[in-house]
C-alpha cells in the first residue's frame, strides 16, 4: 500500500511539474545497421538497437536547471555471427559506466555559469580531429565513425564559467573523475590492429610457455590526480580565439614490457600530459573576395606526450617516450551554387622525433599507438567535405573524404532522408584504404554499407 | 577656393539627406500617401526586421505541405534583440533555438550589421558535435530552413538590395489562406510596390509587393523568374500588438507557396513578447553553448 502512495505521489509531483512547463523530456529509438562489403554473402557487423531518454527540470526558471540524459544499446550482430561471438558480452552489449550520457546542474546567475555534474566538453574548431578536444576521453568502438558526442565519453567534473566582458567567457575545468579511452575489444570489426599484434604475440609466448602478467595501473580518483582545463575566449573585431590549457593524466594506456624469467609483465600506464593551445575562427562578411569565407584554425603544443617506439617492421613496441609534439589544423568553408556546402581542412601532427636513439644500434622509431606500425615525424592530414539538400531539406546528401600523405584514407559518401517528422533515414558506406599498417588502412577489408533509422519523441 | 567649399557643402548637404533617409530605431512608423516608393519600403524593411522594438521572443511553428498535402512541422524559440549600435555596426541579434524533436537543441545564434552591404555573422549549435561551428553565410538565394521562402526573403534582404517603383494605390483584394481557410486583409488599403533586384542575373526579376497602410508590412507578393513568370507568392499577417501603449506591427502568419513544385510552407508565430528588457549577455556564444539537448 504504502508503495502505491509513493508512486502516486510521484506521479503527481511530475505531472504538475510538467504541467507547469518545469519539466520536460525527449528521447530517441534508434537501429544502426551495417554490412561488411568485402563478403560476397554479407557480413552482418552491426544490428544494434539504441535508446535514449533526456529529461530536463527547471529548478528555479532559467537559473537553476538540472538536466539528464540516459542510453542503453544493444548489438544482436554478435548473438548472429558466431565468428564474432569471443568477447560477446563486451562487444554485444556492455554499457561500461557511460550509459548515464548526461547528469548535471546547470547554475546561471549573472556573468556566471556553472556546470556540475557528468558532461562532456568540446574545445576546438576541428571537425573530425581531436587536436584540443582533449577533456575527455573517448570510445573508438566503432573507430572514428560514430558522432562525436557518442565518442565523448563523459566525466564527472565542476564547470565554472565567468564573463568578464560581453562576448568573452573564462572556463575553469575541474574533473577528478577519471576513465581510460576504450577501443574495440578482440573480434569486433574495428579492433585496432596494435591489439590484434599483441594479442597473437601473448598467445605465442603462451604456447612456448610463458605467463603474463598484465597491470592496469588506473588513475585514482583522487583531488591531486584531478584533470584541470582553463579556457579563455574573446573576440577581436569579428576574430573569434581562444586560448587552451589542460593538464592531467593521458587517457589512453601506454604499455611497458618487462620480464623476468618466463614471466612478461605488462605495465598499462596512464602518464601526466599538457596541452597548451589556441583556436579561432573568422567569418568574412565584408565585401570583397572572401566574402562569404569562413576561416577556422587550432594549434596544440602536447607537453611530455606518451608517445609510443620501438621496431614497427615487427609490430613491437619498446615502449614509450615523453615527447612534446605539436597539432595544427586550418579550416575553410564556404557556401556555394546556391545549396552547397564545402568544407576543407589541412592539418599537420608533428612528433618531436624523427627517431629515438642517436646511434644506429639505439635506433627506434616513434609507432602509430593503433597499428604499432611505422609513425612518420611530420604527418599531413586532409580532409573535405561537402553536403547539400533537396527537396525542402527532405534529402541531405554528404560526402566526406579524409585522407594523408601516405595514400590512406577513408571515403564516407551518406544520404539522409526524412520519412516524417520525426524519422529519418540514413544509408552510406565507409570506404578504407591504405596499407595495413595506416590508421585507415588498417580497416581496409572492414568497408562497410550501413543504413539507420531513427525515431525521435 | 570658392568651388572648393561649394562642393564641400554639397557633399555635407548629400550626407544629410541620406541620413535623413534612415529611419530611427525604436519608433513605429507608417506609410502615409504621398510617400515616394523608396519611403514606403524603408518603412516596410523596418517594419520587417522588427526595429521599433528593443527585443521580441516568439515561438514558431512551420508547417511544410508537400503537393500531396504531407505536412511535416518544426518549431523554434526565436529571440531578438535590436541594438542600432553605431559602434560596432550591429544592428540586431538573433537567437534561433529548434524545440521540436528531431532538431531539438540545435542552436543559431546570428549578429546582423548595420552596414548594408556587410553580411550576417553565424554561429551554430550542432547537438551530434556538442560544439559551436561558426559557419558560412547562408547563400541568399537557398531556402531558409527548408522552407518555401529564402535567405533573403526572411533574413538578409536589405533596402539596398532593389529597386523601388510605386506602381498605384489600391484595396487589396483579399488573400484566402489555404492553411486556415480564412481571407485576410480583404479591402484593406494599400501600396503596390514593383521592387527589381540591384544583383543580376539573379533568381528572380522583379517581386510585386502589397504594402499594408496600416501596419506598414509587406502583406503580400508575388516573385517573378527572369523569364517573367510568376514562380512563388509570399503571404504575410501582419496586426498590431499593443505593447505600452505603442501598437507594434507583427507578422502572426506567412504562408508561401513555390508554384513550380506546388509546395507550401505556414509559419505561424505565437506567444509573441516584446520590450523585455532581454539581456545583451543572451546573445553571445557562451549562451548559445548552454543548449543542453
């Protein structure tokens, strides 16, 4: 009985709640399928079922607001295709800690505006690069390919916003909440090709009767292990910049190898990093020939970044030197023929190093983390793309390209089109190439031919 | 010395008489008979942009009815705030947030200049991103948001974009909406307007607008493509919303229609407030970053 009342209660509360126009909610079913190309039968890689429910409770009007946002996904790829069934609890269906997306209070009250709980943070002008968009840590499950705010995933930490003048923001970043990056466990279609490496070398060592030991050294969720980030933004004239620090624990492990006798031991570390950066943006709206041209940038000098070494033509990593290398990108976009949209992009990743040792004999070469493949010191990146719309927004075609100098890339052309209101349908196709050792081509057999639908509420 | 001074005092005298020709902000005008064409549309592009009012918030809801009559619906919190800054040229802000679900979150924030020929700065929220995109100028000929009416029909056509020839004056002979079913401004008096792109060639001729002598609005028209033919017509309710004892011409309803595919679109603004006291602080990236959706 005294269950009932609470629930009656409850469902009273939200219902006024909601009547008053303090409480409101959206959500979304989404289906995500893929099929691997290269399969003359077709691979069936993905059939995965998401959902997502957002709730949002004006507290004291504007002021004071809490906001959630919850989702839950499932993968019967993996119940369908036995070949892909070794790790099927972690590839099928394991939400790991980030199926709570959103969950914070927003506080706004004059020049302030603070932000707690669980979010996410997006710095920088990039579009598909991660160069200052570095607060949290990301998913790469399925690669690069989802949407970037599902690749986030979300950290606990106090956002604390102060405008001193009009346009401009001071952001103070305090996370003490940490999580490590994940990748694709063993048997999903976009496992890295650094973990398939490693994993065939541990099951040779096995066979021939060696023991591992592997020691994940997670950072402690302590205040001096804390992340801290500080952004200022301003505007000069219509130049739009900001200026970038973060300082914290890398996200993504970096393994040390040692032995002794028979016995590996794997040391999984999480070293400390900087990253000191800028980015700006500028639209040209004067008249002139670059009216129309916006022009987008960021640069990131990474302090003691882990960077992997050691024998790429092996796949063997030594592991891993605290180097400062550098990120930058330039953007440009423009409108053109009346409905489109281009976009390019140029950036450069460039390591401290060429080579680690001075000598012959000490001679290692920095390694790509996801392959253990070959990492050049300068690294030219490019990107573009372009995307329209037909029939009253009803149909939006996209083509993105992004590609290096090493002839590797991906092509991902992509058509949405709205059944209804509030359905929309997406087909396209992921197309890798490279060599094997390439970030891209290491998925070269993976392309895929994808559809999704999704239902918003 | 003499011819020197005399042309001094002429470029002195022309300045003035343009700067009489703009208008004030936040003052209601009207078209009187009388007026020139060029008068008459300062008022209409006035009346248009909202420029009496301080600030305005409405919500939208636009209806996209395809020929065979499939209605799909999108809705939008828009918010404005009118500066006239010399200063710094902005004219007005906008805040555009997308409320309805499969958009919900998405953000625009856009900054219009007082220099005519200057274009909008644009800021957007992407959701998927959860990032700001500073982006490109929408071309003025693309349909604004999918909709039957273009860039420039609902946000960057300037006064200085045509020219203006007054062609009659006459009672406007009634626009039967077919969202509603209702005829508006039946008899209502009114100036016809023929306005002539500046740019050519250009997406359309000529436009043929009724301008209301009552509010001053640009009630309906008709576009004309280069070959001459009528290609699309343009409906907008304008009334008269009291706001402290000044009467405020506000668009409540447009409806256009593109004759070629045979598509229409219905705005219809509700809620409608003005004069708020909207903070400037609203209208800056940082407010467009706390869309939570």
């Amino acid at each position: 009985m005294k269950k009932h009342i609470w629930i009656l209660i409850l469902f009273l509360l939200t219902s006024l709640a909601y009547a008053e126009d303090k409480l409101s909610f959206s959500g979304s079913l989404k289906n995500e399928t893929s099929i691997r190309i290269e399969s003359l039968n077709g691979d069936l890689t993905k059939e995965k079922n998401i959902v997502e429910l957002a709730g949002q409770y004006k507290i004291k009007g504007d002021e004071l607001v809490f906001f959630t946002k919850a989702k839950y996904w499932y993968d019967a790829a993996y119940d369908a295709r036995d070949k892909l069934d070794i790790a099927q609890h972690y590839n099928g269906h394991i939400q790991r800690s980030d199926w709570l997306r959103d969950c914070y209070l927003d506080y706004t009250n004059g020049p302030w505006l603070l932000r707690l709980g669980k979010q996410q943070v997006a710095w920088g002008q990039a579009d598909g690069i991660t160069i200052l968009d570095r607060v949290n840590p990301v998913d790469l499950s399925e690669f690069w390919l989802p949407d970037m705010q599902d690749i986030r995933i979300p950290l606990w930490m106090a956002n604390i916003n102060y405008s001193p003048k009009l346009n401009s923001n001071l952001q103070l970043l305090f996370i003490p909440d940490w999580e490590q990056s994940e990748a694709a466990y063993l048997g999903a279609p976009f496992v890295f090709r650094s973990y398939t490496e490693f994993d065939a070398f541990m099951q040779l060592m096995m066979r021939n009767g060696c023991t591992w030991d592997v020691k994940l050294n997670p950072v402690g969720h302590q205040f001096n292990n804390a992340t801290w980030g500080l952004q200022w933004s301003d505007r000069i004239g219509d130049l739009d910049y900001t200026l970038n620090f973060l300082y914290g624990h890398y996200y993504n492990a970096r393994n040390v190898i040692s032995t002794s006798g028979t016995k590996y031991i794997v040391n999984r570390n999480f070293p400390l990093w900087r990253i000191y950066g800028g980015s700006f943006n500028k639209t040209f709206t004067n008249p002139g020939p670059m009216q129309g041209v916006t022009l987008r940038g960021e640069f990131a000098y990474y302090n003691d970044e882990p960077t992997y070494f050691g024998n790429p033509t092996a796949a063997s990593t030594k592991g891993y030197k605290r180097w400062d290398n550098k990120f930058w990108l330039i953007g440009i976009d423009r409108n053109f023929l009346t409905r489109w949209t281009g976009s390019f992009q140029f950036s450069q990743y460039i390591l401290e190093h060429a080579k680690v040792g001075r000598t012959v004999a000490q001679e290692t070469y920095p390694m790509n983390a996801y392959t253990y493949g070959p990492a050049d010191q300068v690294e030219n990146i490019f990107s573009l793309k372009l995307s329209s719309h037909f029939f009253n927004d009803r149909l939006k075609p996209e083509v993105s390209w992004s590609f290096t100098d090493d002839n590797q890339g991906k092509l991902s052309p992509k058509v949405n089109y709205e059944l209804k209101d509030n359905l929309v349908f997406s087909v396209g196709v992921h197309y890798f190439y490279g060599n094997v050792w390439d970030s891209n081509g290491q998925f070269r057999d993976e392309n895929q031919f994808y559809t999704q639908l999704k239902y918003t509420f | 010395m003499k011819k020197l001074l005399v042309l001094l005092a002429a470029i002195v005298l022309m300045a003035n008489i343009g700067l009489a020709a703009e208008l004030e902000y936040f003052q209601v005008y009207k078209p009187k008979g009388g007026m020139k064409a060029d008068e008459i549309m300062r008022i209409e592009y006035f009346v248009k942009y909202t420029k009496f009012a301080r600030d305005a918030e409405l919500k939208g809801k636009a209806y996209f009815i395809d020929k065979s009559g499939t209605v799909r619906e999108k809705e939008t919190l828009r918010q404005r705030i009118t500066l006239g800054r010399k200063l710094d040229d902005i004219a007005y802000k906008d805040l555009v947030i997308f409320t309805s679900p499969a958009v919900r979150g998405m953000g625009t924030l856009t900054w219009t200049y007082m220099f005519p020929k200057r274009q909008q700065d644009s800021w957007l929220w992407v959701p998927s991103l959860k990032k700001i995109r500073k982006i490109s100028s929408a071309n003025a000929d693309d349909s604004f948001l999918g909709s039957d009416f273009t860039n420039e029909d609902i946000l960057t056509r300037r006064f200085e974009d045509e020219t203006y020839t007054l062609l009659r004056e006459e009672n406007f002979k009634g626009y039967l909406c077919e969202f509603d079913k209702k005829t508006y401004f039946k008899d209502a008096p009114c100036f016809v307007i023929e306005a002539k792109p500046i740019k050519k060639p250009w997406y359309y001729s000529k436009r043929i607008l009724w301008v209301d002598k009552d509010t001053g609005g640009g009630i309906y028209e008709e576009m004309y493509d280069p070959l001459g033919r009528m290609f699309k017509t343009l409906f907008k309710e304008y009334v008269i919303y009291d706001v402290n004892g000044k009467g405020y011409p506000v668009q409540a309803m447009l409806e256009g229609k593109d004759l070629r595919t045979g598509h229409r679109t219905v705005i219809v603004n509700s809620d409608i407030k003005f004069d708020r006291g909207l903070s400037e602080n609203l209208f800056t990236e940082r407010a467009l970053m706390q869309s939570r959706w």
